[in-house]
C-alpha cells in the first residue's frame, strides 16, 4: 500500500513540475511600459503607448501604439514595430 502512495506522490510531483516548465518557458518578457493622454479642446482625446519586450532568445522589440478617440466615438489606431535587436551569437 506505501508502494502506490509513494508512486501517486511521484505521478503528481513529475506532473506538477512538467505544468510549471510550460508557464515559464516561450513567454515574452516586459521590459518597460509607458502610457501617455492628452485631450484637446475640441474633445478628441489622443493616446500613445509604448512597450519593450524581450523573448527568450534574447530579441528584444519596441512597439509603438497610438490611439485617436473623436468626440463622436469613432477611434482609430495605429500600432508599428520600432525595431527589433537580435542577440549576436
């Protein structure tokens, strides 16, 4: 009877380990952040986003976001790529 305890106690300790690898691994990672608004007068209100992400590999990329929100509702945004650095091998 300790054998199947000892072996159940194994099973979930390996399972454990295996789902934890998968969280951790493939995911990029946020560097920086930043956020900026201004409304005008006319109420359009205007957002730019900025992030910096680094992958596992090393890549790191800056993307830049901008958003336009007109008093009647309607929005419109722009996101680019800035660039990406590769690490040299």
């Amino acid at each position: 009877m300790k054998h199947l305890n000892r072996s159940k106690l194994i099973t979930l300790a390996a399972t454990s380990a295996l789902g934890l690898s998968f969280l951790t691994v493939g995911c990029e990672r946020t560097v920086s952040h930043t956020e900026e608004s201004n409304v005008k007068d006319d109420g359009t209100v205007k957002s730019k986003e900025k992030t910096v992400t680094e992958a596992p590999d090393g890549t790191v990329t800056k993307t830049e976001t901008r958003k336009t929100t007109e008093p009647d509702g309607a929005t419109k945004t722009e996101s680019k790529t800035i660039s990406t650095n590769k690490p040299q091998p």
